[in-house]
C-alpha cells in the first residue's frame, strides 16, 4: 500500500463545501473518491462565482480533488439499480443532502445497511437528524451564528462579525472525517457499519471551547474585543507601505516583552516600571501602541515577521489571500501546488494540510462532470459501453 487510505471506498453524494471537503481529505489520503452527481448540472458550484464559462469555477475545484465523478438519475428505477450497486461497492457513503432526502428517495439507514452490512454512513446536517433544531436548515453564516463564533468577533460596541474561515462547513468536514476513521476502525474489528454524524452547529462550538470558558468558570460570555490582545493592548500593528493588509500581529505575552523591545532597538525600555506586568501594561497600552507602531511603520510586515519571529517573539504578517500562494513557506510544505489539467490549463490549487511524512501527498485535477460514467459503470457496475450509451439517452446518467 502506497497510501495510508489506499483500499477504502468512498461514495460521496456531498455538494457545495461541507460535505466535499472531508471527502476531498480523505481522497487525499488515498480513498477512492467516486462523487455522484444528479443529471441536471450536478454540484452547484461548479458554475458558482465561476470566473470563466468554459471550466468549472475554482469554488468547486479547491474542494473536489482526488476524487472521480459519476452523473446518475437517482428519481429514475435504473439510476436507483446502479445506485444499489455502489452501495455494495462502497465502505463509506458521505451526504450533507437536506434531512430526509435519502428516505424520500427509499435509501434510508435500515435499507443501506442490509444492503451493505458493513457500510459507514456520514451525514453532515445543520443540526442533526434530532432535537428541536433538526429540521431547521444550515449554512456556513447560521452554523457561525448559532455555534457562537459570530458573538466573539468583532467590537464590543458594534454588531457581530462573520468570519472568513469556513468554520461551519470545512470544521463540519473535518469532524465528519475523524469519525468516518473511527468508524472503520471499529468496522474492522467488528465487520458491522454505523452512521456517523455531525451537526454543523456542534462542530463549531467544538472550535470554540476557549471561547467558553468565561461563560463555564464566570457565568457570563466572553466579549468582543475587536483587535486587543486583552486588557487594551493592540494586537495588530501597521507596517510600510501602509495598504489595507500591511500588518503585522503581535503578542508580547511575558517575557516576550523583553525580546520584543530588544528586537525593535528599545533595549533601554527593559526593565521599565511602566511595563513591569500585564496589569501595567494595560494602564499604558496606548504608550505601548505608540512604540511599537513607530518601529513597523518603517518596515514592511515580511520584515517586521523575520525580525520579531526570528526574536522568539509571537508574531505574524496578515497576509491576505494573495499573499498565501506567493508565500514561501506554504510553497515549501507543499499547501500551494501546481495542477495538471489538459482541458483548463495547468493552475495553482492548495494542498494537503495533513502530512503523513512517510508517504507523498498528491494532488490531482477536481473531475469533470459525469467524467467517470464510463469508467465506473463498466468496471465497479459491469456495464457494457453499449449499456452506457443507452442509460445516457435514457437520461439515466449524464
């Protein structure tokens, strides 16, 4: 085995982010991805903020690589056969349809398990198939909502803040994978499938345990503090040449105080009462602020990171989305690649975030739509290519 997943079987009825990005993980780990698509144009990103009309946009080419894909009508009786056939194919079926949509088309838990005993079924719902929220439909923005993401960002005087990470549908995805693993762990040992299933809500109050803790140890909710790094110390600070990203993000938490003084030449600041403790600290942040910022103004946030970083001093330039396929060291570890695709033209797609250092992580084209019916439907479904010709005038696949 080449890959640490190499083997696994995955049957990935997921659409838009949520559900594509932890089978896109696991395709990455060396699962056999086949998503299936309906007949009608498939996921709907694939067209979705779409830049040119000749290939499908990058909102579905980031989260579909590693992964073959097959279009087939699952209203029609066909569609249902060869549907019935990839379910014995498969180890693991993924879906983030709506609550209900496999039992309405006659596929719920009981008739996937006696079809495949030992088959994992994941689903990824707002709120879960129970509780009063269950029928209540989930989003990126209402998980961050509901999952108090939202109520901890921003200023205290303003309203709440979205958050650009995905962490209501990409968190959702990677908690749906880490159960899918244990998942067939337990498989193994026991021959016997189970249902795996992540709520997007509780998947985002899991990222916010530290955000809770005022809430569990002083019964009152953490505030919105804006950019201070707490007790009105800033956290971010300008840098040349002044643009609407050149920051830098600093944290001098106790004895970085002293390396970060060193670090922009105020030696002669160390050991100074006025910044003996956080509690003075705090009483002179906008001292503080002033010193600091005459020091980043003056360099660019690159520079300002390998001087206070290299320092030892918690630091980071807030680079935008531009700044992480240039960056050096998102390129090193393999985050930002290049990708093969003889159709659209080679691009830059990012990578793995997971590293098994004992095997190489590969990255492969996302699959045109329905490019796989052929190829799955004559090799896993014993099709003929003359069977295939038909289902597709059918309209049984795409």
């Amino acid at each position: 085995m080449d890959k640490a997943l190499e083997g696994v079987k995955i049957l990935d009825l997921t659409h838009v982010q949520a559900g594509p990005s932890c089978t896109q993980l696991l395709g990455f780990l060396g699962a056999d991805v086949i998503k299936l698509e309906d007949v009608w144009g498939g996921d709907s990103t694939r067209k979705d903020l779409g830049h040119r009309p000749d290939s499908d946009s990058f909102y579905f080419l980031i989260f579909n690589n590693n992964k073959r894909a097959v279009s087939i009508n699952l209203k029609t009786e066909r569609g249902k056969d060869l549907f019935t056939g990839l379910l014995k194919w498969a180890d693991v079926l993924v879906e983030n349809y709506s609550l209900g949509m496999l039992d309405r088309l006659g596929f719920g838990w009981d008739v996937m398990h006696e079809i495949n005993p030992g088959l994992v079924y994941a689903a990824i719902k707002g709120f879960g198939s129970y509780g009063p929220y269950a029928e209540y439909k989930g989003w990126e923005m209402v998980a961050q909502a509901v999952g108090g993401a939202m109520a901890t960002t921003g200023y205290p005087d303003r309203p709440p803040v979205y958050l650009s990470p995905g962490v209501g549908d990409s968190g959702s995805g990677l908690h749906a994978a880490i159960g899918i693993l244990a998942a067939l762990r337990k498989r193994d040992l026991t021959g016997k499938g189970q249902r795996v299933e992540v709520a997007m809500q509780d998947a985002v109050v899991n990222l916010m345990r530290m955000q809770l803790t005022s809430a569990l140890g002083l019964q009152r909710p953490e505030a919105r503090r804006g950019h201070s790094a707490g007790r009105g110390l800033a956290l971010v600070y300008p840098c040349a040449p002044g643009g609407a990203d050149d920051y830098i993000m600093i944290f001098p938490r106790g004895e970085m105080w002293d390396l970060l003084l060193a670090a922009i030449g105020r030696e002669d600041l160390i050991g100074d009462a006025r910044f003996a403790d956080y509690d003075s600290v705090a009483a002179h942040a906008d001292e503080i602020e002033a010193i600091i910022s005459e020091w980043t103004r003056k360099r660019t946030k690159r520079e300002a990171m390998r001087i206070l970083a290299g320092a030892g001093v918690l630091a980071g330039a807030t680079m935008n989305s531009y700044d992480l396929l240039e960056d050096e060291q998102l390129i090193e570890r393999d985050m930002v690649v290049n990708v093969e695709d003889d159709a659209r033209g080679d691009y830059t797609m990012i990578g793995c975030p997971i590293k098994l250092l004992d095997e190489e992580m590969t990255v492969r084209r996302a699959p045109r739509y329905g490019e796989h019916n052929e190829e799955v439907l004559t090799t896993i479904l014993d099709c003929t290519p003359e069977e295939v010709r038909r289902l597709r005038e059918q309209g049984v696949i795409g």
